[in-house]
C-alpha cells in the first residue's frame, strides 16, 4: 500500500515536472519566433497528452491507435511473472552449485585431499556479490515470531 502510494506520488511530481518544462520551454521557442502560433498550440496540446498519460499509467488497460490495439496490462502483468520466474530460477541456480560444490569428487587421490572448501568459499563469494547473501540479522528478521 505504502510503495503504491509513493510510485502515485512519483507519478504526479513526474507529469508536474514534465509539463512545467515543456510549457516552458514552448512559452520561450514562441517567444523567439522558433515556433509558429498552430505549432506552439500543438506542441502544448501534445505536452498536455502525454502529462495525462503519465498521470494514468496505472490505470490504462489498454491503448489504441489507428486500429492497432495494444494491451498495456497483460504485458505488464506477463513481464512481472517472467521477472519473479527469472530471479527464482537464479536463487534455485546458486542452490544447485552449492550442493555440487559440496559434492566429493572423488578418486584414490581425493582419500587424503578435499578441495571442496576453496570451491565452496567461490561459489559463496559470486552469492554474496549478486546480493543474495543474507546477514544474520536479515534472516533474524525474515523469521517471525510466535
């Protein structure tokens, strides 16, 4: 609740700051004769167009221009599925090559060396610099309380 407030609140500074400078920027391309009277009127009307579609992002479901439709939440929706598909797939990855770390190798000459240990601490350190690594007082606060 509290992010989808902040992202409408993000929302209107954006469309406020993109209206305010390319109104501006019209008043003074008009003012210096770069832009005609039926230009300055379209620039502004294209500014005010695309500030209301900032403004409503959220909202529009779906978006149709000369017969050609586009389905804005559907590809949204898919896009967010593929993403937390993409990041359990990378987590259940780095499970795996822990567990192949771990493994023995095996042979007679692996009676009296384990090299497990360097291969372990490398696939830790590549865990830690993506991020997944967790500190002790991350996973305390993970882990609710009865």
């Amino acid at each position: 609740m509290f992010k989808e407030h902040l992202a409408e609140i993000a929302r209107i500074g954006a469309a406020a700051a993109v209206t305010s400078f390319m109104i501006t920027f019209g008043i003074r391309a008009f003012g210096l004769g770069l832009l005609g009277d039926g230009a300055f009127v379209s620039f502004v009307g294209l500014t005010l167009i695309v500030c209301t579609v900032i403004l409503l992002w959220n909202r529009l479901s779906e978006l149709s221009l000369l017969g050609s439709r586009v389905k804005l939440r559907d590809l949204t929706n898919s896009a967010e599925d593929a993403i937390k598909n993409l990041e359990r797939g990378r987590i259940n990855l780095y499970r795996t090559i822990l567990g192949l770390k771990m493994r023995f190798s095996g042979g007679l000459g692996r009676l009296y060396l384990d090299d497990r240990a360097e291969g372990f601490l490398d696939a830790v350190e590549v865990i830690r610099q993506e991020g997944l690594l967790l500190t002790c007082r991350q996973i305390y606060t993970c882990i609710p309380t009865p």
